[in-house]
C-alpha cells in the first residue's frame, strides 16, 4: 500500500487516530509538524530560549531528544539524566546509548545522581524508612526528589524553560484524575498555559503532549532505539488510581482510536479561560528548612518532611 500522505513510498504504519497509512518519512515529519504545532499555539518555547531536556533514557525521553533537537538550536539545549539509585533498575547500556546519542547531536549532557542532586538515592530513602518501620510508596520520595533535582539544576543552568518527555497518554490521565478527586488547583497545572506559582520553578513544557505513547514507540524505533523498559522494582501491584485510569482509558482508545487526543484537546479548550483565575495567586512562601517554595498550606515543604520522617536530615 502506497503512503496516504506522499503516495510515492511504501506505507510502514498505520495511524489509528486518522486512519491513514504512512511511510517512514511521512510519520517522522507528522509528528514533528505536531510537536511545533502544539509548541507555537501556546508559545510554549521561543527560539531563542535555552530550554533543559529531562531524559530518563526510555523512548519517549528519547524521542523528545531527538524531535528537539530537529526544531531548536542544538546550541541552546541542554540534557539532564538522573540516576534515581535503584539497585538493578538504572541501566548503564541505556545511559551509553543516551550519552552518544547527545555527543551525535550536540547537545551538552548532564548525568547526575539523585544523591549527588539533592542528598539520598531512592535506596537510601528506602533503606531508613525500613530502620524506622514507616510506610511511604518509594515513588512518593522518587517524585517529589526527581522534580526537585531537575529544578535546581535548571536554576543552575541558567535555562528559560524545562522540557519533560510526557505523552498525550500521560496528559489524558492526569486531567482524568484530577477532576475524579477534584483537585482544581492540580487540573489547572496539567494545562500548557498554567498558573506560574514561583520565580524559584523554572517553567516547564511537555513538546510530546499530543503525541501518542504507541507514536514515540515507533519514532524510537525508526531512529534505532532498541531497549525494552525495565520495570522499576518498587512498583507497586496494587492498582493505584492512575494505572486503574489508565485501562479505562486504554480500553476507550481501543475500541474509538483517537478519544485520547480529543479528550486532552477539548479540556485543554475548556479551560483555557479557567486557568487565568489562577494567575492572581500569591507567590508560594518557602520551606523554614530549606527554602525552596512549598504548598501554601505548608511551613515545611513535602522533600523536607519525608527526609525528616525517615531520619535523613534532623
Ligand atoms: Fe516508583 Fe520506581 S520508585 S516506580
Ligand atoms: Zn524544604
């Protein structure tokens, strides 16, 4: 079957939510043209912004990698990998192939570990929670020190905009799970044109928000990304609200391809007037202890009192 889009070449893939058939060339420059689409109609990075990639090293990191660097100065990106710490989980072949893939690009590249970041590995944490018989999902600490890593050294940096690896299937569950739990404040934050709530957070974008997690799959693929994802040993098995979300949504994406995109695109629309309302708040006050910003609600920021609660600062 010839390509729907050239009709020269030969068609490789099938794209469920057009239902059109694409060559090889035609799929890469479509989610391109998408990827610049969505980063213009929200003025969501300026051609002249120094923008600071986070790539943990799985396909859609690195296709965020490689799209970015097709439409922005290589000169003003910067890579940044963690190594959250987890025996058995960070990858050194993943990590090799994401460093020569950056030295191939010319794209500076930053690979720190969360301890050398902001003080425990997700081990460490782990290991001091056991010794004082607490319980906190390892993710909790894992998330929370990832966005604080990724932050300070986007303020080191000196960089205008951080850009994450989040696909249209992330954003379609998030939104979905903030308005299960009615959380406005964590809704409002999920759309591209979000309240600022600190000078302190470097403002961050998501290029792949439109783009589909089967899509990045194969445009990893297609530029000879061959690693399976390993999975994280602290996951946990017990169906959490998003991995719940997640089948449902999945199961609707299967049987209307496509309901994912208009689901992400119509809420985005919706509340494009809605998150204005949020511009008026006051600045975040900040952590008594370490005086980055904390929840308004809050003396002591949630990094603080999980280290604290596992005996890791006094
Ligand atoms: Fe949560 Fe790894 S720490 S999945
Ligand atoms: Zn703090």
């Amino acid at each position: 079957m010839k390509c729907h889009l050239c009709g020269v070449k030969e068609a490789v893939v099938y794209q469920l939510h057009t239902s059109k058939a694409l060559c090889r060339d035609c799929f890469i420059n479509d989610i391109l043209k998408r990827v610049e689409l969505e980063i213009k109609k929200y003025n969501l990075i300026k051609s002249n912004e120094r923008v600071l990639l986070a790539i943990s090293g799985g396909k859609d990191s690195f296709t965020l990698l490689d799209v970015m660097s097709k439409i922005h100065s290589s000169s003003k990106l910067i890579a940044l990998t963690l190594i959250e710490g987890i025996e058995g989980y960070n990858r050194a072949d993943v990590l090799d192939f994401m460093k020569s893939k950056t030295r191939e690009l010319g794209i500076d590249h930053i690979v720190l570990t969360l301890k050398e970041a902001v003080g425990a590995s997700v081990d460490e944490f782990v290991k001091n929670m056991v010794l004082k018989n607490i319980k906190i999902p390892p993710c909790t600490y894992c998330g929370i020190a990832r966005r604080r890593a990724i932050n300070k050294v986007a303020r080191e940096q000196g960089v205008d905009k951080v850009a994450t690896a989040h696909v249209l299937d992330d954003e379609a569950q998030t939104y979905v799970m903030n308005i299960l739990r009615g959380d406005t404040m964590r809704l409002v934050q999920v759309h591209p044109k979000g309240p600022w709530l600190s000078k302190l957070f470097i403002r961050k974008v998501k290029p792949l928000r439109k783009i589909y997690e089967r899509e990045t799959a194969l445009y990893a693929y297609f530029h000879g990304y061959k690693f399976q994802e390993r999975e994280c040993p602290y996951i946990t098995h017990i169906p959490t609200l998003r991995a719940r979300v997640r089948d449902y949504l999945y199961r609707l994406e299967l049987e209307k391809p496509g309901s994912l995109l208009r689901l992400v695109e119509l809420l985005d629309e919706a509340l494009s007037d809605y998150v204005k309302k949020y511009y008026e708040l006051p600045e975040l006050p900040h952590c008594k202890m370490c005086g980055e910003p904390t929840s308004y609600n809050r003396e002591i920021c949630k990094f603080c009192e999980l280290l604290m609660s596992v005996g890791l600062i006094k």
